[in-house]
C-alpha cells in the first residue's frame, strides 16, 4: 500500500470554492468531486478534517457594510458556514464516507460542540470530521480557524483547496506574466501580502510551524498528490 508522507489533515474549503462556477451557494459537481477525492484519501489511510467557510452564502465585514453590526454580521457568516458542514456532510455520506460535524457555537439538534479529543476520537475511527461555525468568535475567519485547529488536533498540513493551481506573484486571471510560486515562507507570505490565508491565519501557522500546500482542488487526484509529497501547487513553510 502507498505510505501518505502526511497522516493527519486539514482541508480548508472556502465557500468560494464550493459554489464553482455560479459563484454563490453550493455545486453538486464541486461536492461530488470533493467526496470522492477524499474517499481517495481516507482509503490511504489519511485521517481527514475539514474546515469549511461560508463566503459562497455571507461574509461579515460586506454585511457590515450594509449597516449591520459587525459582530453581528460575523455571526451570521459563521451560521453559513454550517449550512455549508450539513451539506458537505450529507454529499460524504452519500459516498459513504462517516462523518461528524462539529461546530463552535452550540447547536445540539445540528451537530455535536466541538471538543477536540472528541475530534480525535473521531479521526482514529476513520471518519471524517467537519468543523463549522469557525472559531466561535467574530472578527475571526475560516483561516484562522483551520490554524487553530490543525494546532489543536496536531495536523500535520492544511490544505487549502482553491480554484487555482497555486499562489502567484499577482493575479493570473489578468495578467499573463504572473509568476506562480512552488515554495514560500510564511514571512513572504506575510510580507508581500501574498492571497495564500490572512495574515492572522499565516501568523498561528507560523508560530505552530504548520505547513500549508495551496492547490488547484479542481483537478481529480491532486488531493491525493499532495498527501503523498508530491510537489504541486505551492508549498508554504518555514
Ligand atoms: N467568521 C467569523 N469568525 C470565524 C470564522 C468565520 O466571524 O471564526 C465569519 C466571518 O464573517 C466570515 C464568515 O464567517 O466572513 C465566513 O467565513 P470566511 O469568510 O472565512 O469564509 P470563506 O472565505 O472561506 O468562504
């Protein structure tokens, strides 16, 4: 059997990335292709959490912008990142994938609370864990919560599935001379302000020596690449 270099993950799936190409709410495509690229890599043994955002339905700071409060507006952003855990939830199990979704505020006819050895628990067991409702807090992200909780639970890597095949000196989409990165430190990152997380989110990975491989989740198989080691996308680290 192939040996994954990494055992334990965290894959950070933004809600951009799950509503593909409509750009809002959720692509059963995107989701089928997800359940089945970690059916891949549940079958190499890789125990997988998943960290899931809520951009695709609400984001706080543009709610703000709408004269709700702030802290408000960030709650209602984390709510939709739990309609995102129930949706993707129910998609793994239709690819009988086991799972639990764990959220961060309380919601016990939803979901369990999030208690990390339970987390664990879970992982052990082979099922895949989704956390919802990021951190709890407002003024937080989903980045900053897949930090947290690839330091809490020990994950070896986050991944951040994207649309694009990596992190590039500027953006791809408009200008044909943009440079992709294969390798960066964190303080690059943080220092050319580079779309890899926010800063805070880079900032926890940093201190917790955390890598981040940043890759195009579009394409079949490399999900499973970059569990094996394989180089694709870009590498950040120290
Ligand atoms: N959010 C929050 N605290 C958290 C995580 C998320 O307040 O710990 C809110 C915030 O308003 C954010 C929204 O939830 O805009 C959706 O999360 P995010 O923008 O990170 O989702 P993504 O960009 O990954 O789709």
């Amino acid at each position: 059997m192939e040996t994954p270099k990494y055992k334990r993950v965290i894959i950070k799936l933004s809600g951009e990335a799950l509503a593909g190409d409509q750009g809002f709410g959720l692509e059963n495509s995107v989701l089928d292709s997800l359940a089945e690229q970690i059916g891949d890599i549940i079958d190499l043994g890789v125990e997988v959490a998943v960290v899931v955002g809520g951009g695709n339905i609400w984001r706080g700071v543009a709610g703000s912008k709408r004269g709700i409060d702030r802290a408000t507006a960030d709650y209602m952003g984390m709510l939709a990142t739990v309609i995102n855990a129930l949706a993707l939830q129910d998609i793994l199990e239709n690819h009988d994938i086991d799972t639990r979704v764990q959220t961060a505020i309380e919601m016990r006819q939803v979901a369990e609370l999030y208690i990390k050895r339970r987390a664990i628990r879970h992982l052990e067991k082979g099922r895949v864990v989704i956390f919802g409702a990021g951190t709890g807090n407002p003024f937080f992200s989903t980045d900053t919560t897949a930090a947290l909780r690839a330091a809490e639970i020990e994950a070896e890597v986050i991944l951040m599935a994207k649309k694009v095949d990596g992190v590039y000196d500027c953006d791809p989409q408009t200008n044909a001379d943009a440079k992709k990165f294969d390798r960066l430190s964190y303080i690059d990152v943080l220092n050319r302000g580079l779309k890899v997380m926010d800063s805070t989110a880079t900032s926890l990975c940093m201190d917790n020596d955390i890598p981040i491989i940043v890759f195009n989740m579009m394409e079949r198989g490399n999900m499973k690449r970059a569990l094996m080691g394989e180089p694709i996308g870009t590498y950040v680290g120290s």
